[in-house]
C-alpha cells in the first residue's frame, strides 16, 4: 500500500511539473504579422509599414543563444500635409533584421545591438496588481495588471494581461507573443513605430488576432514574386554567384548585404543585358541578402546562402 500510495503522489507531482512547464515562446515557426507609422527620413510624408516577423535561425552572442528575427513587408508613404509639389517615396518591397531575442523561463530578453547588451524585453510571470518592471519597451512605472484572461496556443495555455496605463488608457501583454501594439516596439503610444499587432501564428495556424483585420503572412512577398523576375544560380553558392533576369535593364544596381543589413565589399565579375555574376570569395560562410534597385525607385531583397 505505501509502495501504491508513494507511485501515486510520484505520478501527482510528475504530472503538475509537465501541465506546468514554461512554454516555449520562440518555437520554430512562429511568425508575428504587425502594422507600423512613422515619418519618412527622405520626404515631408509618414510611412506605413506592413510586415511579417519570423525566425531565421539561432546567433550565439556574448555566449548565449538568441533567436535571429528578420522582418519583411511592404513600406508605403503618404504626404503629411497634401498640397501641390509635396512627392513621397514609391512603395517598396524590404527585408532587414528585427531583433535578436531568447527565453528564460518566463522571460523574453532582447540583445541591444545600439549599446551591446542583453536586456529583459518582457516578464511574463505576472499576478493581477502586479507592476510591470521597466523594460527597454516600457518606460512607465506605473502599469499594473488589472485583469487576466487564458488563451491556447496548441497545448499550452497562456495568459493575456489587461494592463492600466499610468499617462492614461490601457494595453493588452499577450503571454509569449508581445503587446497589442506589437512585439520589440514600446508600449507607450507615439515611441515607436509598431502601432498594431494583427496576429500571431505557428506553422501556419493562427492563435491570436485582432479580431478585426485578415492574418496575411505573406505581406511583400507576393509583390517581390509579381513586379520582376530575378533568377540566382547557384544559391547556395561559393566564391561566385550568377544573376539572370530578362528585365536586368530595369534594374539600376546591385549590392550584397549581411543579415544586419551592412553592405559588403564584394564585386561585379561580369555583366550583360540579361545577367551579372559576383565575386563572393571575400564572404564567410553563411546568409546574406541580395538588393537590387530598380530604376523606378523600388527596392527588393532576395536571401542568398554562401557555403
């Protein structure tokens, strides 16, 4: 009997340490899809932004293992104050690194790339009356938690945390996917471009949603598909790589970029009217991006490997 009653507690406890395992924030094909507004550096107008937040793989900095985000959409700009003469940018296509972040039980960091420092991003491990800690995405010392609602994300159960402002108003933090004005942008309204979270998916299947507007998680990459044709060979590739494109007269140049969106020192080996071929020699193994300008002013961004 003592031996039936130890199993049984055994069991009890193995259970509640399995149904209370920390999920896991950053699993592989998790993709956020986030709207943004800001003001454009080049024109008297504001840019919106539509884009789509995924994973491409691990980066170890600093010895510790982060989740490289990329970000990909569509920019578009629009005059701040319309009037006669006043030109904004043409809608481009774009694909530049979002962040790098990893877990820690219930907590997000994010690697600071401006000062070189790991930093606490969120803290999930949240009761109602509870203070948020300030953050590099929250400067307010004074949001509290005031309610808490559950939600599935496949098989694990997660919180969503009805926050009260202290300049006023209120924000949803959402367990494992951000806020509802986005993920690495700030709480507060008018710090940070984000301006809406649309949804949050995994492999394809949405978990979470504004309610209001249609999870495309494909946003800039039909339009990359549809305005021009560009093929590489061979990608992966080695010390050279070759670009044909029966429109190449459309496009005005080409430049190779790291995942930090620096340009690279590489150079055109050869050109013609239908195809280039680059000299990548200089390049250590791994991803990069591909930019090419069109003469029409918009941008496009293809992923190349160099082996």
């Amino acid at each position: 009997m003592k031996s039936i009653a130890l199993f049984v507690i055994l069991l009890f406890f193995s259970g509640k340490m399995v149904f209370g395992q920390t999920p896991n924030y950053l699993a592989d094909g998790s993709k956020w899809r986030i709207n943004s507004m800001g003001i454009s550096f080049t024109t008297p107008c504001w840019t919106y932004g539509k884009y789509v937040v995924e994973s491409v793989g691990d980066s170890v900095i600093g010895g510790l293992t982060y989740k490289h985000l990329i970000y990909h959409g569509v920019m578009s700009e629009n005059p701040i104050n319309p009037q006669p003469g006043v030109i904004c940018n043409p809608d481009y296509t774009f694909s530049y690194t979002y962040g790098f972040v990893r877990q820690a039980g219930k907590k997000i960091y994010s690697f600071d790339l401006m000062n070189s420092v790991d930093t606490l991003l969120y803290d999930f491990d949240l009761q109602v009356g509870d203070t948020l800690p300030l953050t590099i995405i929250n400067s307010d010392t004074a949001i509290t938690v005031t309610a808490i609602t559950n939600f599935q994300v496949g098989n694990e159960t997660r919180s969503i945390f009805d926050l009260s402002l202290n300049s006023g108003g209120s924000v949803k933090l959402i367990e494992g996917i951000g806020h509802d004005k986005g993920f690495l942008g700030t709480m507060q309204p008018f710090e940070f471009a984000e301006v809406g979270l649309i949804c949050y998916s995994r492999n394809d299947t949405t978990y979470y949603d504004n309610g209001i507007d249609v999870c495309d998680l494909n946003v800039g990459l039909n339009d990359i598909q549809s305005q021009i044709e560009v093929t590489i060979f061979p990608n992966p590739t080695g010390d050279y790589m070759t670009i044909t494109s029966a429109q190449m007269g459309e496009i005005e140049s080409f430049e190779v970029l790291d995942l930090l969106s620096a340009k690279c020192n590489v150079s055109i080996e050869t050109s013609s009217n239908d195809k280039a071929t680059f000299k990548l020699e200089s390049l250590a193994s791994g991803n990069y991006i591909l930019q090419f300008h069109q003469r029409n002013g918009e941008v496009y961004r293809l992923k190349i490997v160099k082996e």
